[in-house]
C-alpha cells in the first residue's frame, strides 16, 4: 500500500512547490476505498484529498500516507485535523518531516487522539521521493542537481557552437522529466545569449522550473528580446550590476537578486544557493553552460550530476566542465557512481558526492 502511494506521490513531483508532493491510500478490510495525491500550489494536500473521496468509509480504516502529515496551518488546515475528522483508526507514514513546523508533531497529535501511528515504512523509497523538500527543510538550501549532455570527449558543442543534437531524443526526454521535477533551472548569461533557451518542460507533461540566470553584471539588460526575460524569471547579479539595467528587467517582470561576487567578480555560487533557499527554492536544476557547471563542481555546492554520454567525438569545441582546474588528479572532485542506464546508443551516469571523501 506503501509502494502504491509512492507512486502516487511521484506522478506530483515538480507541480506542488514549495508543498512536498505527497501520496495517500485510504485502505478498510484489506480494500483500497480512496486514494489522493497533493494538489498543484495552493490546493488540497493527498491526506485531505483521499479521505474526501472516501467519506464514510474512512471511518476505522488505515491511511498510508509517503509523509508526516502536516499539523500546523498553512494554505490549508493542518491534515491531522482531517484525520480525526475522518476517525481514521490508524496512520502508517513513511518518513518524519525535518521540518521546524514537524519533526513528529503529527505523530503526538494523532496518538494523543487514540489514534494508532506506525512510522517507518518503505522508508527509503518515501525519503527518495521528498529528497528534495526534506534536503531544503534540514538545511535551508535547495537540493542541486547538474546535468551534462556531452561527447565522448567531454565537449557540449563543436567549434562553431552548434550542439543540436549530441544526445538522443531518449536522453533529451529524459533530461526534460529532471525539467519538471524541479522547483528550479539554471543556467549562465552566456548560456543565454548565444542560445536563448525557453528551459521549459516539452517532451513529458510538467509544470515549467523557475527559469534562473548567473548574470553577474546584468548583460541580460541589453538582450531584452530574450525569451527568458519574461515575469518569473530571477537573475542573480553581483554589486558590479548597474541600477539602470536592474530596473530595465523589472520592467520586464523579472526578479533581481543581489548576491557576492567571488575574486573574478563571478557570482559567487556559494552564496547563490544561500540566497536561492531563502527564497523558498527547494530543488534547483544546473543545466549550463560549462562554466556555471564547472563553478558549481569546484565549489562543491551540488547532491547529484546526471551525465548523458553520447557515442560522438566533437573535437576542440565547448567544455562540458569550464573554467576550473586541478594541479592533481588526488585533488579534483570525489565521486561515486549511484546508476547507469544506457538509453538507446546513450549512457546516463548518475553520480553523488563520494559519502567517505575527506
């Protein structure tokens, strides 16, 4: 049943933020009566959604539900409430919410009302499918994942800058499910004017990731015309920026936020990912160009890189990874490799900071 509401919970992902995408099952004499999954922002979350499809028939059954249900008021009232309402006999949850508003209040409440609380169930699988909330709720910042779609030789362009297309339309399909499963995408002002990328979802269905611009010193001003100067997008600048350009794009609707440079009088992305989880980002997609990547692995201020390896050889082109060098191969990055999967003619490494790196 738990496995089940985990599916539920993933078909949500990247359609709720900044509320977790949380699945229900509303199970009574061994018989599925409801299931509800958290409404898109602002709507009913699954707890609240299952036990309305089940009215009378929640009365004495078992509700597993992938996550603490939450017990403060917030959009909505708190879900304990709706449990007691329902008279739910028993509440089976996979994994305890980090969050200051929960950490196992849910679980006091609803004993306190007699009502049986199991915790613990299909953990792993329930922690995968909130990694991304509980990492932004333990640590204030969002969950960092870079994407690399490259040659053999590591390059994500020819010479000329083409890059259409190095990688399958299973990788690019793929690449479009980590699009929509995030709260927000990255990507360098260089990025943008040479390619002026939508960064929406297109080839799965998905809510669009906040689109976010490094611009340390506001070139974006000048480029108006771009598709991503649109209301919504956020541009992360240094105090180099000048004040004109800053009003310029919030003509625009687009949002500006001061951050620190570093010694180049780059953003600094340290301090970006800082300013990103005060804004309630919880997961942020890194997908170029080669210098922002390059910044975020020598910075170490990323949880997960997906590599999609192409059968191609591009030559002296554009690096997947710029800007950043080692002295030894002892001293660069420490990773591990958590899957692979061949899509087709393409590879895709997952890999994760090595967890025994000093």
């Amino acid at each position: 049943m738990m496995r089940r509401a985990v599916v539920l919970a993933r078909r949500g992902l990247g359609a709720t933020y900044p509320n977790p995408a949380v699945g229900a099952v509303v199970v009574r004499g061994g018989v599925v009566v409801a299931t509800g999954r958290t409404a898109p922002t602002g709507g009913p979350h699954a707890e609240a959604r299952a036990l309305g499809k089940a009215g009378e028939a929640a009365r004495g059954a078992t509700l597993y539900v992938t996550l603490e249900p939450c017990s403060h008021h917030g959009r909505t009232p708190p879900c304990t409430d709706a449990i007691k309402q329902a008279g739910v006999a028993r509440v089976v949850y996979g994994v305890e919410d980090v969050a200051a508003h929960a950490s196992g209040r849910a679980t006091k409440i609803l004993r306190k009302a007699g009502i049986d609380v199991t915790v613990g169930v299909e953990a792993q699988r329930c922690f995968a499918v909130h990694e991304h909330y509980l990492h932004h709720a333990r640590t204030g910042q969002p969950f960092v994942t870079l994407k690399t779609a490259a040659s053999l030789d590591g390059q994500v362009s020819v010479r000329t800058g083409d890059s259409k297309w190095i990688t399958s339309e299973r990788s690019r399909k793929v690449g479009h499910g980590l699009r929509a499963e995030h709260h927000a995408i990255a990507v360098g002002i260089g990025t943008v004017l040479a390619d002026d990328p939508s960064l929406s979802v297109r080839l799965v269905r998905g809510v669009d990731p906040r689109r976010v611009v490094f611009d340390s010193t506001l070139r974006l001003a000048g480029a108006r015309k771009k598709t991503i100067c649109s209301p919504g997008t956020l541009v992360l600048h240094t105090a180099a920026a000048r004040a004109a350009d800053a009003d310029a794009l919030h003509d625009c609707g687009v949002e500006t936020v001061r951050v620190q440079a570093t010694r180049n009088g780059r953003v600094s992305v340290r301090a970006a990912v800082r300013a990103l989880g005060r804004l309630d980002v919880r997961s942020l997609l890194v997908e170029g160009g080669g210098n922002l990547v390059g910044a975020f692995a020598k910075a170490a201020q990323w949880d997960r890189w997906f590599w999609f390896c192409a059968p191609k050889v591009l030559g002296e082109g554009t690096a997947a990874v710029a800007g950043v060098s080692w002295a030894k191969v002892a001293s660069t990055p420490a990773l591990e490799v958590e899957r692979r999967t061949v899509l087709g003619d393409d590879v895709l490494t997952v890999l994760r900071p090595r967890r025994d790196a000093p």
